[in-house]
C-alpha cells in the first residue's frame, strides 16, 4: 500500500535519479573538453555548442558542470562506505559486548567528535594535501562515529530480546550472532543515516574545493566553478554559480526525501 512516506521515498528517488542520470549520460552526448581553454571565447552566451555558455577562460561550462558533478557525487558516495561499515562493526560490538570493549569504542569516539566536523576535516586535508584520497581518509576518520553511536543504541536494545538470549543458550558463537542476527536488524538505521551523510560529504566536497582545498585542478569540480563564479557575479555571469548552486540543493533536498521515505521502510519492528 502506498503510504505518505512511500510518496517520499518515490520523490526523492525520482530527483536524485533524474540528476545521476544527466550527470552519467550527459558527457555521452557533450563533445566539448571541460579543461579544454578558449581565450578568444570567454563568457560567450548559450549556444548549441556551449549550452550553458562558457567561463572565464573559455571552458565549457555544461562539460565542466556534467564532469564535476560526476566527480563530486563519487567522491561523497564512495566516502560513505567505509564510516558506515567501519561505524556499524565497531558499534554492534561495543552494544554487544560492553564493558572494556564499549569503554575503548566509545570514548574513541567521544575524542574524535569534541572536535567540529568541518575543523576537523579540513585540518586532516590541510596536512595529507589536497585531492580524493585525502578527501576519502578524513571524512572516514570522522563519520564512522555518527554511525557508530547509532548502531550501538539500537543494539543495546536489541541484545535484551529473547531470540538473541536463546542464541546464546544454545551456544552459537557470539560473532556468529552478531554477524546473522544483530547487524542485520540495526544495519537499516545506519542506511537512513547514510542518506543525509551523503549530504554533508558533497558540502564537504564542495566547501573544500571553494576555498582550494579539495579536488585538484585542473579536474573540473562544482566548488570551483563557483569560487570563480563568485568573481564575476558583478558583471552579470551567474551561471558559474547557479547551476552547480542549484543542483547542490536540489540533489540534498531529494536525498533528505530519500532518507526520510526510508525510515518507514526500515525502522526496527520490535
């Protein structure tokens, strides 16, 4: 039966869709370079062969925008696995177990978030240097937590209901309870939780690369399309700014419907 939330999870399945696909097939169809320069084309307006026109240094800005956002959503997806796996082994066992396992888990934990997130971000990409790989080892170092304490909640309900203590009368290994029935029944949380992740990281991805931090030019990135963008509002060239803008809040609008149509799915049935 299709309910409220159902309506949700179809929306915001049906725009993050609609924006993978342009950025996925859309370089199928585009013939421009996006680092290719044409300094006797710069700021030209829309045409069939510049669709969104071109930038300062006469880049394409439709291929900037298609490949950058390629890139961007990879990097913000692909930082997500691993906290949310890390984060989700980690906290079933500190639930499971507790104790000295719990204690170590979890003030870890308590160290790395009394940092903020985004100090603590760009101070791990400041000293590991801009690009993916620093981008992917600092957002791992800091979000498993978020997942962690999520999953530990969920299993310190979870170890008190009866299937899980006659897993443990009848001797099956601890590991192999965790692995077949815990992990299973509190891994739907984290998927939820990964939704808005998902959000913070492009942020992240396109707040790091606006101050120069992040992707390495000359790879286009939507951050900085808009840093330039920015130095050009004045003279009426918004496209640099709005597009890859706009796109950023339609993409983490349709990414929160997501989320938020999941958790009818996928909430715990006690």
């Amino acid at each position: 039966m299709l309910r409220h939330r159902n309506l949700q999870l179809w929306l915001g399945t049906a725009i993050v869709g609609a924006i993978v696909l342009l950025l996925l097939l859309g370089p199928l169809f585009v013939s421009a370079d996006p680092e290719r320069q044409d300094l006797l084309n710069t700021f030209a307006g829309s045409t069939l062969a510049h669709p969104m026109g071109t930038d300062q240094l006469g880049r394409d800005v439709f291929a900037r925008f298609l490949y950058g956002g390629r890139m961007d959503l990879l990097v913000a997806v692909i930082a997500v696995i691993v906290p949310f796996v890390l984060g989700t082994v980690l906290g079933a066992l500190a639930g499971y177990f507790g104790r000295w396992v719990d204690t170590v888990i979890m003030r870890t934990a308590d160290v790395v978030s009394a940092f903020p997130f985004y100090v603590l971000v760009i101070a791990l990409v400041f000293v590991m240097g801009n690009g993916m790989t620093s981008i992917f080892v600092a957002i791992s170092i800091v979000s498993w937590v978020a997942y962690a304490r999520l999953v530990r909640g969920e299993v310190l309900v979870l170890r008190e209901q009866e299937f899980i203590a006659a897993g443990r009368t009848s001797g099956l290994p601890a590991l192999q309870i965790l692995a077949k029935h815990v992990v299973p029944n509190t891994v739907g949380q984290g998927i939820i939780y990964a939704m808005s992740d998902i959000v913070l990281n492009i942020g992240v991805v396109v707040t790091l690369s606006f101050f120069g931090m992040g992707i390495v030019p000359p790879t286009p990135d939507w951050g900085q399309m808009m840093n330039d963008g920015q130095q050009y509002m004045g003279a009426g060239h918004y496209g640099l700014i709005l597009w890859p803008g706009f796109t950023v809040v339609l993409i983490s609008f349709g990414l929160a419907l997501v989320g938020d149509g999941l958790t009818s799915v996928l909430k715990p049935r006690r």
